[in-house]
C-alpha cells in the first residue's frame, strides 16, 4: 500500500510526501522530530488532539506524523522493508 499526503500551501506551492519511498533513518528521524516538538510519543499526541481546535500547522503535523507511524509500523523493523503479506 502507498502512502501519499499532498500539502497545499499559498507560500510553499504543492507539497507531495510519498512514505514508502522514505528510507527508515528519515522516517525514525522525523517521528522523533514531533516527539521532541510536542514533547511526547504519538499516541498521546492523539489522545489530547482536537481537530476542532488545532492550529493548521497541527494539524498538517498530525497528518504527517500519523502516516509515518503507520509505515513504520508496516514494515519489518529488523530489515527496513516492508512485512510480507501473510497469506490464509
């Protein structure tokens, strides 16, 4: 599965960020970015986040943040790839 986040912005033009195509030391590097900006992991980044009231720039972080957890969480942490599909 590939995961794409377009960002539009006014100053910067058009932004596309494909996450399969991060390698795992951008990826690893860029979840750590965010806990060290909000001062914790992602999870209870979540459970305190309110889309109602975020800034844009959180929420542009959120969405980011959240697919570089979720690819990293899609691949094999040992080898950097992604898991094999189990078959049933």
């Amino acid at each position: 599965m590939t995961r794409k986040l377009v960002i539009e912005s006014s100053e910067d033009g058009r932004t596309e960020i494909n996450y399969s195509s991060l390698d795992m030391r951008e990826i690893t590097g860029r979840i750590k970015t965010y806990e060290k900006r909000y001062g914790i992991n992602f999870e209870k980044f979540l459970q305190s986040y309110n889309c109602d009231n975020a800034s844009p720039q959180e929420i542009t972080d959120y969405m980011d943040w959240k697919n570089l957890v979720a690819e990293l969480a899609d691949r094999d942490l040992s080898t950097g790839r992604e898991k094999p599909v189990e078959k049933h």
